[in-house]
C-alpha cells in the first residue's frame, strides 16, 4: 500500500448488520492490476466483509449479479462490453452500487442512477472508506437481514397501501403473491392485480413477516403461502411456480437454501 493510501486515523463506521453476516462485495473493473489493487484496499478497509468475485465485462457482471447476489457492487462504468454509461440499467433493480471512474464528469449520472457515491481515480484509502461508510448506512446493503431480525427491529406492516395508475389500492400483506423490485420502488403483486409501492424491495421485505416472505432473487421476494411447487428446468435453474398464477420466478443460486429439505 503506498502512501497515498494510508488508511488515516478515522473509525469506520460499524457495520449495522448481525456480526454473523459478511458483506458481499462484487468488483467490476476491467484492468486487472487495478481490480487487484481495489479488492485488496477493500478487504483491507473491511476485513469481515467477502469479496465475492472480481469481473471484468458488462456480460461478467450481469451473470454475477444474477448468480452471486451480491449486496455490494464497486463498478467502473466503462467495462467492456459497453462504451454507453446507461447498461447500468440493465442489471437487476434496488442494487447497491459504488461507481468507481476516471471521468469527474460522470457525478450527474451516478446520483441520478441513486447510487451510493462514486468514487474518482486514483483511488485512495481515504475516499474508498468513506464510499464503504456509506454504505453500511444504506439499506439495500444492510438487508436482507436475517431469518428473523425484521421482525424483531421494525414494526411490521398490517397493510401496504399501493398506486395503480390513478387508483390506490390497499391490501393485506397475507394477500401479496410476491414482490418485484422496480428501481427505486417495489413492484406488489396480488390476485387482485399489482401496484406500485414507493418504497425500495429490501426495505418492504424488512417490514413484512421473515417467515413468510422469503428472497429467492435479487429482484423478487415471495410469500411462501402462494408457492405451488418448486423445480429444475433444463438447464440446471430452479424455478418457483405460483398458485393460481402463470408466471415463473427464477431462484437465485445463492438463494436456493430456501427450499432445500430439511
């Protein structure tokens, strides 16, 4: 580490996280000596944090994301694959994201993107912490928490009120198929249709029973009451059929423990 990357006297701000629950961190840079430099400054900074995999192309981030399902994503926006900064918006909604570039110009796009900063290079120490204690203090990191604590710290949700074009409509969480993120939203999905609701997916969940909604994707949070059954397609992907519904949500790898035996 040279010096101008000296981590400095300032205290991390802690984690708000169950001390059993390590961060997951996704890297994507496209340099490989940089992608090394900024895992290491990483796993320096937050040593109990996981460093889940470090990705070098649009295409390696967008199965990364899907597969690893990480809580944190330190991302240089000009990776291969794409020249235009907006394939950022492609990548599953509600992702936490530290922007890392060499383009000053480039603040505009990564708060209207509702990142959680972004972070200039040459990186220092220094910066990076203050992107990370930042992160610790946004909800879409620190959630899903465990089975269990959303219950325990929040006031759960007797009713969740939703916009569907000019109506609103309210309706009983135990009434709720499942949930979808929809940037900066959630995306309600019931028998009695769907709705927006203005509020991020982690947050929702966090207010909604833990035993009976469950994540099984970055995207989508299901009600347990409304699964049928759950399968392996063709190609290896497990898959969650919905009561009365003809949609087919996809499980996460990272979050099939869900629906393992007991």
């Amino acid at each position: 580490m040279n010096d101008n990357q000296e981590l400095g006297p300032d205290v991390a701000v802690p984690d708000r996280r169950p001390a059993s629950t390590s961060i997951k961190v996704l890297i994507a840079e496209d340099d490989p000596s940089q992608r090394a430099a900024l895992t290491d400054l990483v796993t320096a900074l937050r040593p109990t944090w996981t460093v889940v995999a470090g990705v070098g192309s649009v295409a390696e981030v967008e199965a990364a994301v899907d597969s690893l399902a990480p809580d944190l994503c330190l991302i240089d926006i000009h990776l291969q694959g794409s020249d235009d900064p907006n394939w950022i918006k492609s990548l599953t909604a509600d992702l936490a994201v530290i922007y890392v570039t060499g383009d000053p110009d480039f603040a505009v796009h990564a708060f209207d993107s509702d990142a959680i900063d972004y972070v200039l290079k040459p990186i220092t120490a220094r910066r990076l912490k203050r992107a990370l204690d930042r992160a610790v203090q946004d909800p879409r990191v620190i959630g899903p928490l465990l089975p269990g604590a959303a219950d325990a710290g929040r006031e759960l949700l007797t009713r969740v009120t939703m916009s569907r074009g000019t109506e609103t409509i309210v309706v009983m969480p135990q009434d709720i198929a499942y949930l979808e993120a929809d940037m900066k939203y959630t995306r309600v999905v019931t028998a009695r249709g769907a709705g927006l609701v203005r509020m991020g997916i982690n947050e929702l969940c966090s207010r909604l029973p833990a035993d009976q909604f469950v994540r099984i994707h970055r995207r989508h949070v299901v009600n347990l009451k409304f699964v049928d059954s759950v399968k392996r397609n063709e190609f290896g992907y497990m898959e969650v059929f919905l009561l009365g519904r003809t949609e087919v949500l996809r499980v996460s790898k990272s979050f099939q423990q869900v629906f393992r035996p007991d």
